[in-house]
C-alpha cells in the first residue's frame, strides 16, 4: 500500500497540513474545508507507505483517510503539547 501525497500548509491556521493524493490534488477536498483552510500554501510532496514514519500523524491512517475521503487533515498540536516540546527543545540546546 503505497500513495504519493502532496501536503498543503494553511494559510490561515498555524501548523494545520492537509495531505491530499498528488494526481487529484483538491478535487475531492469539500469547499467547505478549503473556505476554513484558507489558500492552500504547497509543502512539499511525500510517498507514503505503511512503513513510513510521520511526526505527528499514523501513515496507514493518512493513506486510509486520504482514500476514502479524499484528503487526510492534521490539525495543530494541543497547546499545552506543543509549549512542552518547545520546552524541551530548549532544554536540548
């Protein structure tokens, strides 16, 4: 189970990603969730297979997702998490 993706920031939310398969790019993203999206903004491009590890998302989920609806969308971390990886990214340095 392969897919080849592309990935799409938000112009309107801060780290929200919406991954769409590559050949259809938006024709199946409701209208809807592009008004909310704002101007799609491109990313970059991914294969995705099962075996693949993504930050913040599961692949097999993505691909599903993107199969049966068209589109997979991450949302933005939860605050309280993404100030606690912050954190550790500092105590890192």
């Amino acid at each position: 189970m392969k897919l080849l993706c592309s990935i799409y920031k938000s112009t309107k939310k801060d780290e929200m990603y919406l991954y769409v398969e590559k050949k259809d790019k938006f024709q199946r993203v409701p209208e809807a969730l592009l008004n909310i999206f704002g101007s799609p903004v491109h990313f970059g491009d991914l294969l995705l297979r099962p075996e693949k590890k993504l930050a913040r998302a599961d692949v097999v989920e993505v691909i599903a997702q993107i199969q049966e609806k068209g589109f997979f969308l991450q949302m933005p971390p939860v605050k309280e998490e993404y100030l606690l990886d912050l954190f550790k990214a500092e105590q890192g340095k």
